[in-house]
C-alpha cells in the first residue's frame, strides 16, 4: 500500500504540478490577452479621438467656408440694394426737376395770363376813365349851357 500510496502521492504532485503550469500558461495568456485589449482599446480611442478632430477640424473649416459665402452674398446684396437706392434716388430727383419744371411753367402761364388780364383791366380803366372823363365833358358843357340860358 506504501507503494501504491507514494506512486498516489506522486500521481497527485504531478497532476498539481501540472494544474499549476496549466494556471500559470492561463494566467499568462490571459494577461497577454489583457494586454493586447487594452492596446487595442487605446489603438481604437486614439484613432476616435483623431476622427474626431478631423471631423471638428473639417466642420469648423465647413462653417467658415459657409460663413464667407454667406458674408459674400450679404455684400451683394448690400451693393444690389445701394444701386437700387441710388437709382431710385436719381429717378427721384429727375421727377421733383420735372415737377419743379411743370410748376416753373405754370408760373410763367399764369403770369402772362395775369399780365394779359392786368393790361386788358388797363385798358378797360382807361376806357371807362376816358368814357368818364368824356360824359363828364359833356355834362359840363350841358351845366354850362343851362347856366347860360
């Protein structure tokens, strides 16, 4: 039974010893596993973190470029609008020039007119003055004529 129980003993050593080594190779593995997983976990955050930036960097540049186009457009349209301004301004000013003309000429109208009138009202005063003046002659001469007889 000594035999049996040393070759036992001896059978059990082995198997421990063997259960350690398969530990130790587990255990080695599985570090060895642990780190290439946590490498490649870095490897992965490092490329996201890199993605990430181009796509901050390619949107910030995106939102500039829109930025200028917009800031491009909004200058023509300030220009477009300045020209439309000052044309409607000159159009403006030609129809206030024209209005003044029209009025201009209506003025000088009505001042011949009013002229005209003014001589034709002379010419009538110095009718009926001479008219007057005439019957006032004549009924001098009649009063005269009366005072004689």
């Amino acid at each position: 039974m000594t035999a049996s129980l040393k070759s036992s003993t001896q059978d059990e050593l082995k198997l421990q010893n063997y259960r350690a080594n398969l530990e130790h190779q587990n255990e080695i593995e599985v570090h060895d596993l642990e780190t290439r997983k946590r490498n490649e976990i870095q490897r992965l955050n490092e490329d996201y973190n890199d993605r990430m930036q181009h796509l901050q960097q390619d949107y910030e540049v995106h939102i500039s470029q829109e930025a200028e186009r917009l800031e491009e457009s909004l200058h023509q349209r300030r220009m477009q609008n300045d020209a439309q301004i000052e044309e409607e301004k000159e159009n403006g000013d030609k129809e206030v020039q024209k209005i003044r003309q029209s009025q201009q000429q209506r003025v000088v109208e009505f001042k011949k007119s009013s002229d005209a009138q003014v001589a034709e009202l002379q010419k009538q005063l110095q009718a009926s003055t001479e008219t007057l003046h005439e019957q006032s002659r004549k009924a001098a001469r009649k009063q005269s004529e009366i005072e004689r007889k």
